[in-house]
C-alpha cells in the first residue's frame, strides 16, 4: 500500500473549548482525506511529536502533501506583520522541516494553498501578508460565507507541464480560499498557471521531473463543491502518485 503523509491543522489549547480544552489538537480536513484515500492509498496524519520519533515516520512515506489552512507568519519569510494576519509560526517550522526532509530525501511533494506558499517561503520567496490591502488590481479571491463555492479563470502558461496535463481544457477555472499569495517567486520554481489577476497559481520544482514537487494555490480536493464548473482535480493527485 501506498503511505502519503499529510501535514495537518493545529489547534491550541483553548479554556473555552469544552472538550480538550487545556489539550493540543490536530486534524485533517475530511475532503482532502477523500481526495487522497483512491488507488490503494494510506492518507498518514504526521504528527506533531520530536524529531527523533518523527523521522522515522517520514522514512516510510511514498510522498507527502502540505495541507491547506492558517496564514503562514510574516515573520517565516523576514517580514513583520502588516495587520491582524499573525499567522502560525510554531506550524511553519514544523512543515518547513518535513518539506526540508522531503526535498533532500527525493520523495514526492504536493503543497496545497498554505501548503503552496509555504513552498514558496522555503525556496526564498515572499508573500502578500494581504492581497486586498497590497495589491489594489487583483480581484477578491475568499469570501467566508460562499468559501469554496467561488471560483475564477486560471491562466495556464504555455510550454509548461500544466498546458500538457490540462491540454483538452480550454477555459479552465479553480476555486479560490485565499486571502494570501505568492509575492516574489522562490528559487528554481517554474511558474506554471495565474489567475486572471496577476497572482501565481501553480508551480513546479525544477530540480525535479515535472510533477514530482509541485504546489497549487487552489483546493483540488474541494472540487465535488463545484464539479465541472471547475479543473479536474484527478491529474494533480495522479501525477503526484505516479512519481512515489
């Protein structure tokens, strides 16, 4: 059976949660687990314990996928918060040593919305800490009521694995839960497809074969939300497992 790792979603302890109040929590979004339980395939949440425990976990991964979720901190990529968007720092190191290993240990990596940006920050990007308060020219792209029911087109550059992979689709669009983005591109990332705005939107790693490291910044496993309205999302997952 295939192992794929999951980064997950922290929770602090709260008082005022009745259950597990004074404890740490983390989870896994159920539809990314739906996403990634096909084809034989053991979706593994990683835990949040030491590092001597946890290598050995990630030695038996096939591949691992960075989850989407809370802003990444200013702080993460040398910039100090700008607004109310403090992000989660202790997340961000946690994921950045599982990317850190994943990369040097040539396994297979899928960054998902957080996940996507978190990439970035580790190849020396940067990001907008807030698209509507930096960027005047790009376009809402998360609204907390509609969430994954919004979409807009995504702009595939030619030339690039993506226009391959997504030949027969001629006016794509994705859905879109971000209020963050890509602002300075990190080292050896292809820019794969934008949104209509201007904001980067897929990428791959070019060290690697195409496919083997790459990043979305839409949620491919909230695509039963919308369907056909939007990109098929089974030749991401397919091509992140036909490389483990």
């Amino acid at each position: 059976m295939i192992n794929i790792g999951i980064t997950p979603s922290f929770m602090y302890p709260d008082v005022e949660r009745a259950v597990y109040g004074p404890k740490s929590l983390t989870y896994i979004e159920n539809d990314m687990m739906d996403y990634v339980a096909q084809h034989g395939v053991l979706p593994i949440l990683l835990p949040d314990i030491s590092d001597d425990r946890l290598y050995p976990i990630l030695e038996e991964l096939h591949g691992v996928i960075l989850q989407g979720g809370v802003d990444i901190a200013p702080e993460t990529y040398g910039e100090t918060p700008i607004g109310p968007w403090k992000g989660d720092r202790y997340r961000d190191e946690y994921e950045l040593k599982i990317i850190d290993y994943t990369i040097k240990n040539g396994k297979p990596l899928l960054g998902v919305c957080r996940g996507f940006q978190l990439m970035n920050v580790y190849f020396g990007g940067t990001l907008y800490q807030d698209t509507k308060s930096q960027r005047e020219d790009v376009n809402h792209h998360r609204d907390a009521q509609k969430y994954d029911s919004i979409k807009h087109p995504l702009l595939i550059n030619e030339n690039t694995f993506f226009s391959e992979l997504y030949a027969d689709h001629k006016h794509p669009y994705v859905n879109t839960v971000h209020h963050q983005a890509i602002k300075d591109l990190g080292k050896d990332l292809e820019i794969w497809a934008t949104s209509d705005d201007g904001l980067i939107e897929a990428f791959g790693y070019k060290k690697e074969k195409p496919g083997k490291v790459m990043g979305v910044q839409w949620h491919p496993e909230f695509t039963p939300t919308l369907q056909n309205e939007i990109i098929d999302s089974k030749p991401i997952i397919d091509t992140f497992l036909s490389h483990v």
